[in-house]
C-alpha cells in the first residue's frame, strides 16, 4: 500500500511538471502538428512538428521516432531537425538522423536561394539552386524541383502535380484537403489543409505501405 502511494505521488509530482515544462510552449503561440506513423495500417511510430514564432518568422522543430519489426529484425529510426524561417524564406537547418546505427549530423545556413551545407556523414556542399531539404510539413515545398534529403542531404529532383480537392480521414472526422502527387527522385502523395500545413502524406518504402497521418492526440507515440 506504500508503495503504491508513494508511487502514486511520484507519478503525479511528474505530470505537474510536464504540464509546467509545456505551459511555456503553449502560452508562447507554438502549433505543433501530431502524425502517427503507419506501416501496412499498423502504427510504428510517430512524427512532431512545433512551429514557433518569432520576431521575423517561425523556428520549426520535427522530431520523428520509429521502430519496425520485419520477422524478426528490427529497424530503428530517430531524426531531429530545426528549421529557422525568416519572412517565409529557409535561413538555416540543423539536423541529426540515428538511421538504423548509423549516423549524420549536418547543418545548412541559406543567403536566399544559395546555400552551404556541411556535416558528419554528408559530403559538403555549395549551390545556389535554392533546394530545400524534404520538409514536407509546409505546402509551398510542392512548388521545389530541387530538394535533399534530411538524413544524409541526398540531392533530389522531383516533380510535384497537384491532383484534386479532396478530404482526409484526420481523426475519424472528413477534413477538406488538397491533394498532391510528387514524382522523380522521391515519390509521395500529399495532403494539405486549408492552412497549407500537412495533414498526410503516403508512399512506398520496401513493398510495404506507409502513412503520416495528422492526429489530434497530444502524445502520438500512444
């Protein structure tokens, strides 16, 4: 009975400070869009994206965790990134990807469509064809032919079509979206909402299905 109490209060002295640790993230504006990831319809992990506010744009930070078990291998997934926006315009991304053991860490500062990008794992780089990494959180990514990875900055070209208006399960509710096919190095179909902001995006990756799909739930990982 002890234990349990004493458990019991633990528990709850860790709940009031999570909610403290969050109230500063919620009273500061920040939206944070929730995906649960989806192998086949199961779900194998999950996606987090919290846009900030600031003075002259928004500071963008995804978190994406998956686990998936393949008979009896298991393939692990954990990427961080931080997007800084100015004006609507990339002004830097940071980034660190534990790709199934192996991984990169790179970091890319952007002067309007030229850019410099170096890191571990990646090879360096210098351009100006105004690419952006495969941030697909945003609409106005559909309008990129040239685009990289965001785990190891793998050069893209791509081309993206928009298809229809069409709605999207979010939530067991129909949610109005525009729907957008995008072909070449990377293959996707994606969701937008009215706001321009993702609501899912499917593909192929080893013969089986994936879905990110946006959910209301505070904690996807569930």
């Amino acid at each position: 009975m002890r234990n349990r109490i004493k458990n019991g209060s633990l528990s709850a002295l860790i709940a009031g400070f999570a909610i403290q640790l969050a109230a500063p993230s919620l009273a500061s504006g920040a939206e944070i869009l929730n995906f649960r990831v989806l192998k086949d319809g199961e779900p194998i992990g999950y996606e987090k994206v919290e846009i900030t506010p600031t003075a002259t744009g928004q500071t963008v930070k995804v978190e994406t965790l998956t686990d998936v078990r393949v008979l009896f291998l298991k393939f692990h997934y954990d990427h961080q990134r931080t997007e800084q926006w100015q004006d609507g315009k990339l002004v830097s991304v940071e980034t660190t990807t534990n790709d199934d053991g192996t991984h990169y860490t790179w970091q890319a500062s952007y002067d309007a469509d030229c850019y410099a990008l170096a890191g571990k794992g990646v090879g360096k780089r210098d351009s100006c064809d105004g690419a952006w990494p495969l941030t697909l959180w945003h609409e106005d990514v559909t309008g990129k032919a040239d685009l990289f990875s965001v785990i190891n900055a793998e050069p893209y070209t791509v081309d993206t079509q928009r298809v229809a208006e069409e709605t999207v399960m979010v939530e067991s509710r129909e949610t109005p979206a525009v729907h957008y096919e995008m072909s070449g190095d990377v293959e996707r179909d994606l969701w937008y909402g009215t706001d321009g902001k993702l609501l899912k995006t499917s593909f192929k990756r080893k013969g089986y299905d994936i879905d990110f799909i946006r959910v209301d739930a505070i904690n996807p990982q569930q």
